[in-house]
C-alpha cells in the first residue's frame, strides 16, 4: 500500500510540475504537448497549466488521505483525458514523443485505477 501511495502523490506532483510549466513557459509547453501551432496569446496556455496544478494537488491531497474510491475514480478519468490529449497531439503535429507520451499515461492511469480498486477492496 506505501507504494501504491507514493506513486500516486509522485504522479500528481507530475502534473502539478507540468500545469506548472504551462503557467511560466506556456510555448514551449505546448510544443511540448504536441500543439506546433497555438491559438494566439496564452490564455489557453494558462487554463491548461491551471488545470493540470489543481488536478495534481487534488491527486496528492485523495492520496494522503487515502480516499481510494475517490483516487481510483481520479485516475480513471485521467486515462479517458490522457487518451484524448494523445488524440489531439497527433492531429496537431503527429510527432510519436508526443503521442507516445499521453498514450502511456493512460495506461498507467488505467493500471493505477485497478490497482487502487484493489487497496481500497483490502480496506473495506
């Protein structure tokens, strides 16, 4: 179960870090990504990085506290977005770092969820 912990607060400081980036370097971030060509301005860039530090924090803050249900829900829905961003990435630039990158996200989102489900049944 201390694993299973620690690789859940070490992913959401992850995606904190990453929504992070997208708050100071919001470009290179999206390139990053796999988006070559942004909307103009950064708004976007800043909605994302916004998005991905609370989703992190709220992942570290269910793992600390052990809401299993709650983390193991996180990480499936996690997987649904990890999949679309591979989606999005490839039809912006193709680039397989990119895709490659978002597509084994969510695998190990998706195995993350069922190996949480599986703490919170030895829980109960």
């Amino acid at each position: 179960m201390r694993w299973t912990l620690g690789i859940c607060v070490a992913v959401g400081v992850l995606l904190t870090i990453i929504g992070i980036r997208y708050l100071l370097v919001p470009k290179s971030a999206a390139v990053t990504f796999g988006v070559i060509q942004p909307p103009s301005g950064y708004e976007l860039h800043y909605i994302i990085g916004l998005r991905n530090v609370w989703l992190g924090l709220l992942a570290i803050g269910l793992a600390v506290l052990r809401q299993w249900r709650g983390l193991a829900l996180w990480f499936g829905i996690g997987a649904v977005v990890c999949f679309a961003d591979a989606a999005i990435a490839g039809t912006s630039s193709g680039r397989l770092p990119q895709v490659a990158f978002h597509i084994g996200s969510g695998v190990v989102c998706l195995a993350l969820t069922f190996i949480i489900l599986r703490v919170a049944r030895r829980e109960t």
